[in-house]
C-alpha cells in the first residue's frame, strides 16, 4: 500500500493558490464519474491525502456539513471546500467550475437527442441503457439502506412508508419528507423546549433558445421549470439519485414534459457524463426548453447547496453536533432512500419491458455487486451497444 505520510492536519497543511485549487475542480469535474460517494473519495484522497491542501479535520466537517444539508453532496462539499479557501467567491468559483463540465456535455447530448433522437439506432442506444439504469438505482437503493437505515426499527419503518407511498402514487410527496424527519427527531432526539420560528410574456426573437423536444416553449414554462427545479434541489439529501423520485412526479406526473422513455434517457445521460447525478436537471431542462431551460433548470437545483454554503456554513459549529438536528435528517434520509426505493420499482416497470432489458438489468446488477473495479459508465455504454445490437430497429 502506498504511503501517504501523516494526515494533514492545520499546522503542515500546505498553502495553495486559488487558481489551482480551481483548477483541480474544473479537472475532477471534468473526469470524475461513480456519484457522489465517490467524488467525495476522490476529494480526500487528492487534496487531503495527496497534496495536503486541506486538513483531515476541515475534509471531514465539510462532509458532515453536506450530508446534513439538503443538496447533492459532492457539489455542496466542493463549495463547502471552496468556501474554506476563499470565502464567497472560493465557493462561487469552485461550484462554477465543477459543475460546468458535465453541463456542457449534458447540453450536447441533449441536442443529440433533440435532433436525431429518433434515429433507430440511437433509441437502440437508450433502450439498453435504461435498463441498466434500473439495475443501478435499485443496486444504490439496496447500498444506501445499508449504510443509512441499518438496524434501526425507525428509519426501516419510514424507509417502507416512503417506498410503498413513492410506489403507489408515482410521486414524491415533500411534505412527507419534513414529517418523516419530524418523527424521528421527537423520537430519537426529543427537544427539551419548544422553540420560534409575475406573468411572463414570450419574445419571438428568443425561440431558437427555447426550443426544446415538443418546440418552442413559453417563458411561462421556464418560470414553472425553475421553480420546480429550485424546490428539487432544497430536497436532495444524501445520494444524488434522491431526486430521481421528485422529478419523476413532476416531469411526468405533474406537467408531462416528459415521457416515462424520455425521463429514464435523461437519468441515464446523467450517469454516462462525469459529475454531479442532479445535472440531469440540464438535460430535462433542454428538453422542455431548450438553452434557456437548461441554465434555468441547473440554476435551480444547485441554487438550494449554494446559498446554504455561504448562509450556514459560518455557523456550522453551533448546530453541527446538535441531537436534534441529526435525527431530523437521518428520518429525512431514510425518508429519501424509501423514495429511490420506489421510484425504481416505478421505473422498472416501464423500463423493463421484454426478456432482453430483463436480462441487461439482471447482468448489470450482478456485475456490479460482484465487482468494484468496473466503473459505471462503462457498464452504461456496454448496456447501450447491446441495446443498438439487439433492438436498433426498435420503436
């Protein structure tokens, strides 16, 4: 094993200018794929491990910061980090800057799949690759109820209250989530005393921007986009794929921007490009409305992590150990992984449509949870060559 020396601690960390501690992050979300988890691990092994430009104990507090607070949690703790080293404008630019990556290639693909997604070998393409994202989301739920629910009686109870409700209404319910992490805060952490507490016009000259998958799109439903997406980021807790459920009630449920095929595409878009799962708010966005409906959409849901970075992230300290506070978002959590329970029972059953995607699934999931060597994306793409060969043709 290699040896790293010791752990940094403040004293010999080792001083770093902001351009390069930016220019790591443009680079990680440039080529760091396997979700969060592992972007996180990545963060550690290279800027505390390797170049020692953070301290252990700063590395760890900003993770613990980012689990407990709503938002994807590899982008909230490259803000957190950033905010460490610069302030404001440290968390700014490094969110920028990890983020931007994915969201270009996610714009690509989008177009791709706007303008030639008709094509019978790219719906071949997609028709594999959603079935290999059923199996990853369900081979994530299974993980995530490991490390998140364990043993304990009440987070099993409110993640099979969540599953069985995402299930049977095909749709997340945000309230449920407050209530849920309500419930296990009274129980686990009861507190001790009772505390305090426009119409938008559509432009022609714009139209070229607004196209998305079913033409131009109002600026009305841009406002609508965003606000839904700006709602969707203050409730992804823990693991990215926690927004999948949400956004299945909305973008097919709700306001049918989408098809249940089209929605699975764009999950699956988010897991082939490196970065952040939550970037399919990107891809959704172009879809629905083009250029403009991409920025509004990524805006939206990174919005949520952002401004609780600079909010909250000075105060830290004085809710980090609060008891409350840690139940509150371990019901949350449980709540959240109940939720991708359900939504991949959902999927699953629009998804997996004949013996091939069956299969495709069942293989995708057992390579997965026999291996840890093989990266997801490669999984994707191998899932999507068989799809082309099996069923170019199809639809």
């Amino acid at each position: 094993m290699r040896e790293t020396g010791p752990e940094p601690s403040e004293s010999n960390v080792v001083p770093v200018s902001l351009s390069r501690f930016l220019a790591y992050f443009l680079r990680l979300g440039t080529t760091g794929f396997g979700g969060p988890i592992a972007l996180a691990g990545h963060m550690q092994r290279d800027l505390v491990e390797g170049r020692r430009w953070v301290s252990k104990q700063d590395y760890v507090e900003g993770l613990a910061f980012s689990q407990l607070s709503p938002g994807p949690l590899a982008a909230q703790l490259a803000m957190y980090l950033g905010w460490l080293q610069a302030g404001a404008l440290g968390a700014t630019l490094t969110g920028v800057l990890f983020i931007l990556p994915s969201f270009l290639m996610v714009l690509g693909l989008a177009a791709i799949y706007v303008h030639f997604g008709s094509l019978p070998w790219i719906q071949g393409v997609f028709y594999g690759i959603g079935a290999a994202v059923i199996a990853i989301i369900a081979r994530s739920a299974a993980k995530l109820v490991r490390g998140t629910v364990g043993k304990d009686w009440l987070l099993w109870a409110i993640f099979a209250a969540l599953a069985i409700t995402t299930a049977w209404t095909e749709s997340e319910i945000a309230w449920l989530f407050v209530l849920c992490g309500a419930i296990a805060m009274f129980v686990k952490a009861p507190p001790r005393m009772p505390t305090s507490a426009t119409s938008l016009t559509f432009f022609g000259g714009l139209a070229p921007l607004l196209t998305g998958i079913h033409g131009v799109a109002s600026l009305a439903t841009v406002g609508v986009l965003f606000l839904f997406f700006l709602k969707a980021g203050a409730f992804v807790f823990g693991s990215g794929l926690a927004i999948v459920p949400f956004l299945y009630g909305g973008v097919v449920g709700k306001f049918h921007w989408l098809t249940e095929r089209q929605f699975v595409d764009a999950v699956a878009v988010a897991m082939i490009t490196p970065g952040p799962v939550v970037i399919t708010a990107a891809f959704i966005g172009y879809l629905v409305a083009g250029l403009v409906g991409a920025v509004a959409a990524a805006l939206a849901v990174f919005a949520p992590p952002y401004f609780l970075v600079l909010l909250a992230a000075p105060y830290y300290q004085r809710f980090a150990k609060n008891s409350q506070v840690k139940a509150f978002v371990q019901g949350v959590t449980a709540a959240a992984v109940g939720a991708i329970a359900g939504a991949a029972y959902i999927l699953a059953r629009r998804s997996l449509i004949d013996g091939a995607t069956v299969l495709i699934a069942i293989l995708t999931f057992v390579l997965l949870t026999a291996t840890k060597k093989i990266p997801e994306p490669f999984v994707i793409l191998a899932a999507g060559v068989a799809g082309m060969v099996l069923h170019g043709d199809l639809r």
